[in-house]
C-alpha cells in the first residue's frame, strides 16, 4: 500500500497528516480503546502483547510490540516497550500526551528521546484528517528517532490504522 502520509520537519517539530475516510469519532475511538489498538498500533510484522491504558488527563498507556514476521531478520523476536502520559484529551478533538520509550517495567531510559504529542482529529465531510504533531528537545533528538526508521514504521501503522477502520465502520 502506498503511503497517504504528508510529513513535514522544521528542526524539532515533526509533523504528519493523513486522511482516514471514516467519521472523527472513530477515529478518535480507535485511539483511545485498547481493544481497538491492539489491532492496528506499531508497523506490519509486529503485535501489541501488552496493551495498558489509562485513557484520562494523567493517565499512562504502556505497551509492548514484539516483531512476529521471521522476513525481519534480526528483529525478529524483538520488543520494543513504550510509555505515554497523557496531558490532555478533548472528546473527539484532540489528544495531548508524552511519549517514551521505556521497559516492561514503565522505567524510561535517559539516553532516548520523548516527544510531547499532538493529535488533532477534524472531521471533513465525514472523513477525518488526522494531524499528528510530535515535538523533541531538540531538532538532533528528532533526528535519532527519524534515523531509527520511525517514520516508515508510522506509515505502516497509519495503514493499519486504516485497515482497521474499514474492518470496524462495516
């Protein structure tokens, strides 16, 4: 499938927008229902095994996704854990949270980059345009994380995302 993704960097400001055709509150349903992400979060060949979510201003989502595809070499086996804390939700307009990396545990280590995150979901005549808005210390943290392949993996996972909309819109 071919990426729908517009992705824009401006030294440490990384946004991405993408159009899904199915209602804004969907949309916005998918993101904030465990169930829902463990379907459709993380690139092609992986699978959330854990999915806990606190969806609520202070809340924290912590996942793992571990690469189920044996074509991936030596990622193959791998997990990669993640943290969010959220600061903000406005019912089917908007997500605000901080996003890590970490471990089983929920510790995050030092030596990786957040990103405070932005989700802005505008309904367009029944579709929804996604704008994501990742914001890093620094223009070179967000560089390592683009370095990382951070941005193909999220085209993946916005493909996905869109799979699973259809799946569930009927």
């Amino acid at each position: 499938m071919t990426s729908k993704m517009k992705t824009k960097v401006d030294g440490n400001v990384l946004t991405i927008e993408r159009d899904f055709n199915a209602p804004r509150s969907l949309v916005f349903q998918v993101y904030s229902d465990a169930e829902h992400i463990k379907q459709w979060w993380g690139p092609r060949g992986w699978e959330v095994t854990v999915c806990n979510l606190d969806f609520r201003p202070g809340g924290i989502w912590h996942y793992c996704m571990k690469c189920i595809d044996r074509n991936q070499g030596d990622f193959f086996g791998m997990e990669s854990w993640g943290k969010a804390i959220y600061s903000t939700i406005v019912q089917d307009e908007k997500i605000e949270y901080t996003d890590y990396f970490s471990d089983a545990e929920g510790n995050v280590p030092e030596d990786m980059p957040a990103s405070d995150i932005t989700l802005i979901f505008e309904e367009q005549d029944g579709r929804t345009k996604l704008v994501t808005i990742a914001r890093y210390v620094s223009a070179e943290a967000l560089q390592t994380v683009l370095d990382m392949g951070m941005e193909r993996g999220f085209s993946e996972t916005m493909d996905r995302l869109e799979e699973h909309l259809d799946s569930v819109k009927g």
